[in-house]
C-alpha cells in the first residue's frame, strides 16, 4: 500500500445494534447509556461508548475494550426502551488513515464526501464495490472507520488494496 495510507482491523471492538422502540425518546435512552444518540447519520461519543446513526431510532454502539457480557448488559439497562443484538462477532471493522484515506473512499462510494460536507462526526450507510458498508469520519485528518459484515471484509480488503496500489 502507499505510505501516505494506513489500514489497520479493529478485531477487539465490543459492537451492539440498539433499536428504539416505538414512540420512546432516543434520549430516554440517551440518560440511561450516558450517550446522547445522534439525530440522523452521524457518530457521537458518550461514557465508554460511541453511537453511529444507522437509520431511524437505529444506532450502532461501539466500545473499545468490551467486558464480557456488556451487550446483554446493555440489553438490560435499556428493557423496555429498545432491543439490543450483540454484532461483535458479525462485522469487521477497518480504520483507514492518511492524506490518501479520503481520495480511496471516493474511488468506492457513489457520494459526496467533501469536506464541505462530509467532517469528522459525519456517517454513511452505502455500497463500495458492490459490498454494504457503514463509514464515519473519526478526525480531520481525516481518519474514517469501515463497518462491513464478517463475510465480505475478505473482499473488501481486497478491494481496497486494489485501489491503493492503483494510487
């Protein structure tokens, strides 16, 4: 890969998807998680946890070190507020960083990612090279973190080597 481009696999992250119930707040579960979740596509960070907008009343929860057992955890905090499904073990997640970062993204989602447009906090749920993914912006660097499910981060990260060498 290009020196100006680093891809590292975050194996170790806790992932959970949380989905409002019906007529509940997002900040009723906002004041029980201690992360307010964000209003459309966007990341947010709270105590331990950082939330990316999926969908509507939809988030992923991240963590960065998971205790065993903290998504049922969380499925108990949130009862009768939202539904929770453990998908640590369902996705692959990709950090990639460098001045190259951004243009390799371009190459693969059919949307606007200036920067204009598309900053740190922002997020998008798309296709790259026919492959459903979820993507955020970590920092202005600009760092972005990939989601895509377990079985098809093999190819992804065949594309994106494919792309970076063609850099």
């Amino acid at each position: 890969m290009a020196s100006s481009l680093t891809v590292t696999e975050r194996p170790t992250l806790g992932i959970a998807a949380i989905m409002g119930r019906k007529d509940i707040d997002p900040e009723a579960i906002g004041l029980v998680i201690g992360a307010s979740p964000p209003e459309g596509p966007a990341r947010v960070e709270g105590d331990r946890l950082a939330l990316i907008g999926t969908g509507p009343n939809t988030w992923l929860a991240l963590t960065e070190a998971p205790e065993p057992g903290w998504s049922s955890k969380l499925a108990d905090k949130l009862v009768g507020l939202a539904s929770i499904s453990d998908q640590s073990g369902g996705y692959v997640l990709f950090r990639i960083a460098g001045k190259d970062a951004l243009r390799i993204l371009q190459r693969g989602a059919f949307i606007n990612l200036h920067p204009s447009v598309f900053r740190t906090g922002s997020v998008a749920t798309t296709v790259i090279a026919h492959i459903g993914v979820i993507f955020w912006q970590l920092d202005d660097a600009p760092t972005f973190e990939v989601a895509t499910f377990r079985s098809y981060a093999f190819s992804f990260r065949r594309w994106l080597d494919a792309t970076a060498a063609a850099l």
